[in-house]
C-alpha cells in the first residue's frame, strides 16, 4: 500500500512488552518494524536528537521505512516560532541524516498559538527549506480559507486530527496528508497495554475517508496516539485491515 503509511507515534513503551512487543523484548524498534513500516517519533518534541542517535535509527530499520518526527517544543510552544533560527537549523540538519527515511516533519502548536500569529507563521514557512511538513493547530479559529491557502502556497500538509477539542478536518493543502489520532488523554491512560474504547466505528469511517484521499492521488501518513484506544498498534491493524476490505 504505497500511498499509505500508518503506524504509531512512539515505539518505546514497556506496557506493549507482552502483548505487542514478544515477551523479554530489549529492542523495541527492531520488533516495532516487524509490524508497521512507519512511526512518528515523539521524543524530538523533548530535545533535538544528537547526530549518532539519528544515525543510529537510520540503521536500524529497513530501507523502506519511514519516519516523522515532531518539531521541538522549544520551538512551536516556547517560542512560538520566533527568535529559533538556530534550533531550527539544527533540527533539520540533525533529522536530515534519516535521507529517504525521513518523512515529513510535524509542526504541533498549542491552543495559545491564535489566529493572531498569522504573519509569523507566514514568514515562518516561507523560510523553511524545500522539504515536507505539516502544521498541526488546536485552536479553531485557525480552520478558515485564509489559513488553508498559506499551507497550500507553501506546500505544507494542514495536520487532520481526531481530537476531542477539534471540529471534524477533511482538508487537503498539498499532495500528501498527515493525520493524527489523538483521542482523549483525560479519559484514556494509554498505559494499560489494552483497548480501553472501541474506536471501530470510528476507524471504519476514517477508512472510507482515506479512500477518498486516495482517489485524488494524496498520500497519507497517519498516527495514532496511545490516548485514542488505549493500544494504538490494534487501532493500526483495524485500520489497515478495513481499508483492504473496501
């Protein structure tokens, strides 16, 4: 499946050792890419990772492989995009080792960063390098023409999340998507290693709605988050499984 890339955000967790993960597990990656040919990693969310762990990954996973990665919260949250050329540069840089196995790079803003910033963000993108990105935003306001138009003019894929505060997202900005289950982290721990919700109704949906992507030659890259089920890689298979029935 080609034009799509489904997979989990974050493959190191202890609680999947048993159930996802065989028993006695060490090396979470090396079992992860057994499963799924994607991830987005979380962890660059934390600190930009050094060059040897970037190359260390590379290493580690097959060639057709795929990963995302989150912006640093230094950048999107604390600084809100100002005043961060230099974490910038270096970021890119350092995931840039990934070569092919890089996918797209993911923008994730906090709902403090309004509609009001919209010039910053403008300016933001125009000086990025030519590479894929997405923009994720948790505020509302944000979801207008206006806004569409800069990611289209810039070639950056609008984030559709699947978020409890969030209107339902269906629009395509360039010639790929990247969506994010998120579910509710108030409501599920995601540390169970279980399915705390059935989410199968809402799977089936989100599987005619790729469909549909499909048929306007958009390639997608999907996440889920151990907050939407409560076991992401089961929603992975659900998804993938009902996409190939249809």
């Amino acid at each position: 499946m080609e034009e799509m890339h489904i997979g989990t955000m974050g493959w190191s967790y202890d609680f999947w050792i048993g159930n996802f993960y065989p028993s006695g597990s060490k090396d979470l990656l090396y079992e992860y890419v057994k499963n799924f040919d994607t991830v987005e990693i979380n962890n660059t969310f934390y600190r930009i990772p050094s060059r040897d762990t970037v190359r260390n990954w590379k290493e580690d996973v097959p060639d057709d492989f795929i990963f995302t990665a989150k912006f640093p919260r230094k950048i999107t949250h604390l600084k809100m995009l100002q005043d961060c050329k230099e974490e910038v540069e270096i970021f890119i840089e350092h995931m840039s080792i990934l070569g092919d196995k890089l996918g797209p790079l993911l923008m994730q803003f906090p709902s403090a960063f309004k509609s009001e910033k919209f010039e910053i963000l403008k300016d933001f993108l125009a000086g990025l390098p030519e590479r894929r990105f997405a923009v994720e935003v948790r505020n509302k306001n944000w979801l207008d023409e206006k806004f569409y138009d800069l990611l289209r003019d810039n070639g950056v894929a609008l984030a559709l999340i699947d978020h409890p505060w969030m209107p339902q997202m269906n629009t395509i900005t360039t010639d790929f998507t990247y969506i994010r289950w998120e579910g509710d982290r108030n409501k599920i721990k995601g540390t169970l290693g279980k399915v705390e919700k059935d989410r199968s109704r809402d799977i089936e949906e989100w599987g005619m709605k790729i469909k549909s992507f499909f048929e306007d030659s958009v390639e997608v890259f999907g996440y889920f988050s151990k907050s939407y089920s409560g076991y992401p890689p089961g929603d992975v298979r659900m998804l993938l499984d009902t996409f190939r029935s249809k």
